[in-house]
C-alpha cells in the first residue's frame, strides 16, 4: 500500500500467529485496545494472542503502524457482530486496533483509572466524562492526533487498494450491547466524511437491506409517552441523530427493516427521512 506522507516512515510489518483463510473484504472496523498505552505493548500481545484472536493492524499513540494480518486474509478481531444482516465480521472484514485504554472510571484526586489499575491525569490526559446510549457512562480519553492522522492515512491506502470496501464502522455498531469502542470521543463521522467523501454510504446500505413500505400508505403513532423519539439518518445508535419528534406524532413509513436484530423504520417527518426504533412506533389507522 502507498501511504500519502511520512507516515510511511512509521510502518512495520509483523506476521501474527492466527491468520485465517482469503476473505474478500468489504467494510474496515474500527476497535479500542483497551490495553496499556506504552508503545508495542497491544501489538505483541495480539501477535500471539489465545482463542484465535488477531488483528490486521495496530495504531499506537504516535501514529507508528504494525500490519498483523493480510488484508485478504481473516483476522479474529471482531467475535459475534453483524453488519446489515450479514453474521460474522471477521468473515469479511479488515480489523483496525487504535492504542487507547478504554472506559475509565473516577479514581479521585483529579484522576481516571483503567481496568487495568492504571491511573491517569485527567487534564493532562486528555480525559472527559461521557455518557451515550451506544457506550454508557463513564472516563474516556482522547486520541491524539498523530494517531488520528496516521489513521486517516491508512484508510484512505486501504480504500485505494481493496476496491471491494465499502463501509468504516466501530466495534461497537457491529456488536452493539456488547462492545463500546471506539469511545464517544473518537471522531468517526468526520473521518469518514474525508476518507470516504461522501457520508450517506450507510443510508444507501441501510435502503438496499429493508423492504419497501411507502407504496402501502402505512403510518405509525410515535409512543414515548412524555418525551420525544430520535430519526436517525441510518438504522444504528452511533451519533447520528437528524430529529427528535414528539410522543403522539403520526408518520408515514417509507421502509422497514432489522438491524443488529432490532427492528427499524424509515419514516418521514418535517421535510426529512430518517430511521426510527420501531418498538416505539404504534400502528394506527389513517384517512
């Protein structure tokens, strides 16, 4: 792969010992280490990591690259996961590990603690408290942005050297409940936005993996008694909310499909479409 700048200069090529058969892959993913932050550490534990666990490539904080896996050959980075339907990530995937600890919690004093007992500086760390439906409450720390670059980086030469990408996801929106990383602040629909050029690839995905419902006349009764339920521009709880509307409002649906085994629907109101949970969507009768 080319690489745009001297990133290249911070790129390395280790082989892991669990290295699956061809894929053909189709999305990138995005993971946390969750692991210690010096450098290499993550790295070589996942070279020979138990239970079949590997993972195409390694980000460390300074923005240095390690390739483990082929991108044509399996890694085991992404355990049970779906992706529109399709079962089984690592199936069809390029795994992607960012050097970053993961949820913290309040060790006191101004400080942050990993699971790992480690503790961190909050200010100095660049630590903030944050709490969303995709990850729950808690201390996160932020990438720095030579590791952000270097990502950004390795992404644009993946998506110019395997012309059958398509997508970049987190760990978390194919594993949801299960996983949380990357953490809120990782900033993924900005990079997205500049690998990709375009930010409505997941909406196309989304439209070619539900059924059709408009043509039906079908309408539903928004039920979130006193408060208001988010559109989202696609079916996922990443933050990509487009409008709240109110308990008691009535929609029409456009499309209806399951993601991530939660049913959806694609709905249009106030000049806009988006996608609804649909277990907060009551069917109702129309003239």
């Amino acid at each position: 792969m080319q690489f745009k700048n001297h990133i290249a200069q911070n790129f390395s090529y280790s082989r892991a010992k669990n290295i699956g058969g061809k894929i053909v892959p189709t999305i990138v993913v995005l993971h946390d280490t969750a692991g210690r932050l010096e450098k290499f550490n993550s790295a070589n534990y996942l070279l020979t990591a138990p239970r079949g666990v590997s993972v195409h490539f390694v980000v460390e904080r300074d923005g240095t690259i390690t390739q483990q896996v082929p991108t044509n050959r399996r890694a085991g980075h992404a355990g049970t996961s779906e992706y529109h339907g399709q079962k089984g990530c690592n199936n069809f995937s390029i795994g992607i590990e960012i050097v970053n600890p993961g949820r913290m919690t309040d060790a006191g004093g101004g400080r942050a603690r990993t699971w790992f007992k480690e503790t961190y500086n909050i200010v100095e760390a660049g630590i903030h408290f944050i709490q969303t439906q995709e990850h729950g409450a808690g201390w996160w720390m932020d990438y720095e942005p030579e590791q952000i670059a270097a990502l950004e980086d390795l992404l644009h030469a993946l998506f110019d050297y395997v012309p059958t990408l398509t997508d970049i996801v987190t760990h978390w929106y194919i594993s949801p409940g299960r996983k949380v990383d990357t953490n809120p602040l990782f900033p993924l629909e900005s990079l997205k936005a500049r690998v990709l050029g375009r930010d409505d690839l997941q909406d196309e995905a989304a439209n070619d993996a539900s059924d059709l419902i408009e043509d039906k006349g079908e309408m539903v009764s928004i039920d979130v008694p006193n408060d208001t339920l988010n559109m989202r521009r696609w079916p996922s709880f990443n933050p990509n909310v487009i409008a709240t509307i109110p308990d008691g409002v009535v929609v029409p649906v456009i499309r209806a499909g399951t993601f991530g085994d939660r049913p959806w629907l694609k709905v249009r109101y106030s000049g806009q479409e988006g996608w609804i949970v649909a277990s907060h969507a009551a069917p109702t009768t129309h003239s």
